[in-house]
C-alpha cells in the first residue's frame, strides 16, 4: 500500500500515520520528522532547512524532493509506505507520481483528513513531542500521563519552535496557496479520500482503517 495523509498542519497527519504504520507494517515517512532531525544533528540538509521552518516557509522543491527519494529506495518501503506532510506543492506531486513509476509502483490512495483551522490552531499550540521517540502527544485532547514526560519512553516532552499561533498563521497561509490545490490533483486522479478530522483520535483512525480496507479490498 502507498499511502499519502493529507491535510493542514495539526490536522492529525503523524498522529493517524504512526497508528496506521503499526497496523499495515509499513513505515511511516514523515519529511518534517527527517527535517527536524536534520535540525537537531546539525547537518547540511539542517542548516538549508532551519530557517525556512522557523519562518513557516516550506523548505524548497529539490531539497524536499531530494531527501524522499532517497528515503523511497530503502528496503523497507518494498511493500509500501506512509508519506506524512509529502507533497506539499504540484511539483512534489509530479516528482513522487515519477519516482513511483521508475519503482513500478502506483500510489493506492490519498487521504484528507478535513479539521476547520480554529481547531489547527488549537491543536499546534497544544502539542508535544518526545526528545527521544518522537512521539506526539497534547496537552489537552492527548495528555501524557505524567507532565511533560513520554508514556512510551520516559523521554522529555518540548513544544515545536513553530507551534506558535503567529508561525501556525503563516503555516496555514502557505498550506492554502501551495498545498490545497492537491486536492483536486488526486481527486482527478481518482486517487482521493477524506474523512472527518474533527472527531477524537480513535474514531478518526477507525475511519481511515475502514477506507484503506475498502479500498484494499477493491484492489483484489
Ligand atoms: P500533523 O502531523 O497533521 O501536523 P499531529 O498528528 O501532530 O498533526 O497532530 C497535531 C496535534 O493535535 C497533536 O498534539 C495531536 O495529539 C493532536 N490531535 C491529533 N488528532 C487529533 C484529534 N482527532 N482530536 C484532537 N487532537 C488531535
Ligand atoms: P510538519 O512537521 O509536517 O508540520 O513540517 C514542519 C516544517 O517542515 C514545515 O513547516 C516546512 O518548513 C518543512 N516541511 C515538511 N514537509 C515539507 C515538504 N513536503 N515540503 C517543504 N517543506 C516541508
């Protein structure tokens, strides 16, 4: 299964594509992930990506381009993968629709999880993420059970740098000029599925499980 999560920032992207990795095998590949390690090892790709994170600006075509097909040529992504937060813009849709087909490969489907932007807002500014497992956690609709310290790895929990309302605007901005318009690209593809991002986590997972097994069971 190729699978691409879609939506707006903090619309629940990594949140679902962790669950959903788990449960078909495959891995998630989120690029904000791979930039912020980038950020905290202090690489190159880290220094070309800083700046354009810390100002909500998306980090340039090539590079973005770049650091997915490198990651889409490993091993474990032989029986599919789950992109997080990749495409963002038609150029990073036509470059994977490329990479996809030199691999043999069809993307299976594109899921919008749809949220209303008072509640993105909300949820950025609540969210927390382990140091050292990445997980995501909020402070009011995912608590950890002990404050600011993972359930899963005991790891301490920070605030993104860019999880400020004043970043999340410009975020929003750039994801309604650049990324909504993929919507339609997948939807003319015929490759398009949404699901109610509103509701509490689990019945937004049972959601995106019932359409990926639908759509699975089309397949065979
Ligand atoms: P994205 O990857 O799309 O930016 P995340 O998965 O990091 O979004 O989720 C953003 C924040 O919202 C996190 O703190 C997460 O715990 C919380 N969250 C995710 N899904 C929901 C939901 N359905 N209801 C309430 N909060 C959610
Ligand atoms: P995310 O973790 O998905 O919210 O991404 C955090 C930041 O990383 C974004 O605001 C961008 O600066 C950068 N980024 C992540 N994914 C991409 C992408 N596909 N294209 C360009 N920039 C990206």
């Amino acid at each position: 299964m190729e699978i691409l999560m879609m939506g707006a920032p903090g619309a629940g992207k990594g949140t679902q594509a962790a669950y959903l990795s788990k449960k078909y095998g495959i891995p998630q590949i989120s690029t904000g992930d791979m930039f912020r390690a980038a950020v905290a090892e202090g690489t190159e790709l880290g220094k070309q990506a800083a700046a354009c994170m810390a100002a909500g600006k998306l980090v340039p075509d090539a590079v973005t381009i770049g650091i997915v097909r490198e990651r889409l040529a490993k091993a474990d992504c032989e029986k599919g993968f789950i992109l997080d937060g990749f495409p963002r813009t038609v150029e990073q849709a036509d470059a994977l629709e490329r990479i996809l087909s030199e691999q043999g490969k069809n993307l299976t489907l594109a899921i919008n999880i749809a949220v209303p932007s008072e509640e993105l807002i909300e949820r950025a500014i609540g969210r927390r993420l382990c140091r050292k497992c990445g997980a995501t956690y909020h402070v009011k609709f995912k608590p950890s059970r002990q404050e600011n310290v993972c359930d899963a790895c005991g790891g301490e929990l920070y605030q993104r740098a860019d999880d400020t309302a004043e970043t999340m605007a410009k975020r929003l901005g750039v994801y309604e000029a650049s990324t909504l318009p993929l919507i339609e690209y997948y939807k003319s593809a015929g490759k398009y599925a949404e699901v109610d991002g509103r509701c509490p986590i689990s019945e937004v997972t049972a959601e995106l499980i019932k359409v990926l097994d639908a759509t699975e069971d089309r397949g065979r």
